[in-house]
C-alpha cells in the first residue's frame, strides 16, 4: 500500500485534476468572463474542490 504523504499527493492531485478537466471543458476564458452562467458554474466547481480537499485532509489526518 501507499503511505500517508504519497495518498495525500493522490488525493490533491486527482482534485487538481478534476478542476482543470472542467474548467477546460467550460471553454475559453473570455466566453467564461461573458457568461455569467459559467462564472457562477465555475465558482461552485472552486468551492466543491475545496471541500473535498478539506475533507480529504481530515480523513488523511485522522486514519
């Protein structure tokens, strides 16, 4: 098995890459400015990860 640090680096990289899989596929950044739509899409997505990496660093802490 892995040890803590390297699940830890899994986990926020898995994370990293969920956001940027979205974000790209949002489209380009100027249709993201124009949209508020996407802005508020994108800003949920933000928080979202957010939380699942703070949630991911407790549970790394407390297992």
């Amino acid at each position: 098995m892995f040890s803590k640090p390297v699940i830890l680096i899994i986990v926020l990289i898995l994370l990293l890459t969920f956001y940027l899989v979205i974000r790209f596929g949002a489209g380009k950044k100027k249709d993201i400015e124009e949209s508020k739509r996407l802005s508020t899409y994108l800003f949920g997505v933000r928080i979202l990860i957010i939380i699942l990496a703070v949630v991911g660093l407790i549970l790394w802490f407390f297992l």
